[in-house]
C-alpha cells in the first residue's frame, strides 16, 4: 500500500514472456482485467491471456511487470472472483463458449489462458457494416442454444451485450466474458455488475429475482440495438424481441427453449410494430453504488417521437415540383429526422443516469438533482426544437410544430425516483 492504484490500467509490454506465452497484442481492457493476443511457445499457436488488473485496486510496479495490491482484502476478493471464472469456464463444453486451456500464478496476480477464436464482436462488426434481420435472426438462435446449456448448468452469464457476443469467421457465434457469471441463483447479497443499456431492472434492485429470464431479457436488449433502421420486417423476431425485454419478468420468456419455439411459431397477424428505440424498453434503468439505488423509469410507451407532418409541400411562391421528386424529399427529410431525433432522444436519456449517479451518495441533494434534470430536459427540448426548424429550412417544408406533451413524455424527465434509504 505504498502509492495509489492507478486511473487507467497499465498493459504488459509487448514480447513479455509468462510462462509460455509471450505477448503479441492489447486486446482490451476493462475494469477488472486486461485482454492479450498471445503465442504459446510450447504448444504453437495463439491465445488469449487474461489478466486479473482491477482498475482501482492495484498499480504495476514501475518499470515491472508485478501488480501490487492497492487495497489488500478488496484485491484478494477480486482475485478470488477471477479464479472463480476461470472454474466456471472450465467447466464448460459447448461450441458456443470459449474454452479454456489453462491458468496460472505470476507477479503477484493471475492469468487465465483462453482459446483464440477469430473474429468480431457484435458491436465492432455493426460499426462497419450494419446487419440484415435474417443475420440477427441467425444469431440469436444460436445464442439462445448457448443459454440453454448454460442455465442446464445452473449458471447465469448476467453481462450480455455486443462487445460480449463474438462472430467468428466460419459464422459460429460465441459468448464471451463469465466474469459477472453466477454459478447458482444468489440467496443473500451479492455485488451488482450490470451494464445500463442492456441489463434488466432486477439485476441492479432485486438479485433474489435473477434467473434464465434475466440472460433472456439482455440477450433481446441486445438484438434489439443491432435491428437495421430499413430491413425487412420479421414479425416472429419482433414479437418475439418485446416479449423478451418485458418489465414484468412475469410476462418474458421463462427460458431459452420457450423463446425458441416462439420464433418458430406462426406471426401473429396484427400488426407488429418495430421496436426501433431499445431504450424505452428499460422500463427502469437502474444504478446501485454502496447499497443505494437510484432509479429513474424510462416506459414502453415513451416510444421515439414521430415526424412532424409536412403540411404545405413547399413554400407558394416556389415552382412546381414534380410529385416524385418531393416524395423523395419527404422520405429523406423523414428518415433524417428519425435518424437525428433518435440520437437526441439516446443522449438526453443516458444524462438521467449520470445526474442520478452524480448524487446517489449525497444526501439532502434533492434540490441540486432536480435542477439539474430540469437543465437535461430543457436542453432536450430546445434542441428538438432547433431540430424541426432546420429541417423545415433544409427541405422548404412547412412543419407542424412540435407538442408540448411529446416532448414533456420523451424522454420522460419527470419520472425520478428518490434514492431508497
């Protein structure tokens, strides 16, 4: 406990030799540990190191490759936790989950040594090039196949998102990243490790709920925030996707099997709109610092705003347009505004989570926080309103202006909920 843990991890250099495995390349880095492409010199071929750096409770030793524990018992528990993935993955044997080839002890932390699967995560993969329904289809069967054992084993991955799916090369999809896995259903406390845009409300409020529905709820949270703006509609995979993403774990998929069958069952034949904006399906994001929780509720039915109408075509003085030519106006003009609408709505919604985070352990900050939403949801609106009027002057429509109530609704500023004592 000589100096302090540092603010951002600091990686082995390259050609560091552990064992057998020297290192080639920084994969990534999180909060608990950093990814490496390695060679194993032994054995000939590449693989994945994984090493146990908390971020917060150690530092590297300057000009060493040692880790020195900032926090003694707060370090050993990570340690323990880390082992602990290494035992669940260990244990596994499934095509749609990274194997693991060993672990070891050395300065002063633990590695654990994982099958190198090429590829790319979701997430990378959809910032390049987005994907069609058909592959997300594709994907969430095979996952839901993944899950399937995985719940058989008793266990819970409770951290699926994007960057945790890979898709390989051959077009086999794997999950990735146990390190919030849970190996039985909790009885007591346990620590919260959830990720905000994907994670379902009892995961940060209410653990004694955890269960295969949770998985379930991430996994349609995450096909959800991959579904392309224009592609064909699939009316089992969107009735099947708000199934999933459910508040009421009640009314959600019980296990992999069950939502299996329903993307086998006939569509229904109302319609079924497509949920294009994950975000409202939250239905209560939550965060959980130091046993308290700050909530704020985000309803189904603050759905993306839509368009403002186009009600006079152009400006009377302008000359005739052809009727073609000003539909594809208005499609374009709309499809910007969707677009641009969107990414507004996005941002204002994440602000709710920093202010709650900002004041979570501050009490008597009720004052502070609701001026500070007050701020969010004026700017929201202003800047929806900057946003009619330069499309407006963009295309030469003329546009409805926007409601009040709409804006007031979503995104939902008004809608916190105290910090629970």
């Amino acid at each position: 406990m000589s100096t302090h843990p540092e603010e951002k991890a600091v990686p082995l250099p390259l050609k560091t030799l552990l064992e057998s495995y020297e290192i080639s390349e920084v994969l990534g880095q999180g909060g608990f540990g950093i990814s490496y492409l390695a060679y194993d010199t032994r054995l000939e071929r590449r693989v994945v190191l994984k090493e146990h750096y908390p971020l917060g409770l150690c530092y590297r030793r300057p000009g060493t490759a040692t880790v020195m524990a900032a926090d003694d018992a707060l370090y050993r528990h990570s340690l323990n936790g880390f082992l602990r993935e290494a035992r669940i993955l260990a244990a596994l044997r499934h095509n749609g989950i990274v194997g693991v080839h060993d672990i070891f002890p050395a300065c002063n932390t633990a590695y654990i040594v994982l099958e190198y699967v090429e590829g790319s995560n979701l997430q990378q993969r959809a910032a390049q090039t987005p994907y069609s329904t058909a592959e997300l289809r594709a994907i969430l069967t095979d996952i839901l196949h993944t899950l399937s054992y995985l719940h058989a084993k008793g266990m819970l991955h409770r951290d699926i998102k994007p960057s945790n799916i890979m898709q390989l090369a051959e077009g086999k999809t794997v999950l990735i990243d146990f390190g919030a896995a849970l190996e039985a259903l909790p009885d007591h406390t346990i620590t919260t490790m959830a990720s905000p845009l994907y994670s379902p409300p009892e995961q940060f409020h209410d653990h004694r709920k955890l269960g295969p529905h949770s998985d379930l709820f991430a996994l349609g949270r995450t096909i959800l925030s991959l579904l392309p703006e224009d592609g064909e509609d699939d009316l089992q995979l969107l009735h099947s996707l708000r199934k999933a993403v459910e508040y009421n774990i009640d009314d959600r998929f019980r296990n992999a099997e069950e939502w299996l069958a329903a993307l086998e069952s006939p569509p229904r034949k109302q319609a079924t709109s497509r949920p294009r904006n994950m975000l409202p399906y939250a239905a209560g994001g939550l965060l959980f610092v130091g046993g308290v929780i700050t909530a704020y509720s985000l309803y189904p039915q603050a759905e993306q705003l839509p368009p403002p109408a186009v009600t006079t075509p152009a400006p009377p003085t302008a000359p005739k347009i052809d009727p073609a030519i000003q539909q594809q106006r208005i499609e374009a003009y709309r499809h910007e505004f969707a677009t641009r609408s969107k990414q507004i709505y996005n941002t204002y919604q994440l602000s709710l989570m920093s202010i709650s985070g900002k004041y979570i352990n501050q009490k008597d900050a009720e004052d502070k926080r609701e001026q500070e939403f007050q701020q969010a949801a004026n700017a929201y609106r202003t800047e929806m309103v900057a946003l009619y009027t330069e499309l407006a002057q963009k295309y030469g429509f003329t546009l409805s202006p926007p409601k009040e109530a709409d804006l007031n609704a979503s995104p939902p500023f008004n809608t916190y909920t105290a910090p629970a004592n």
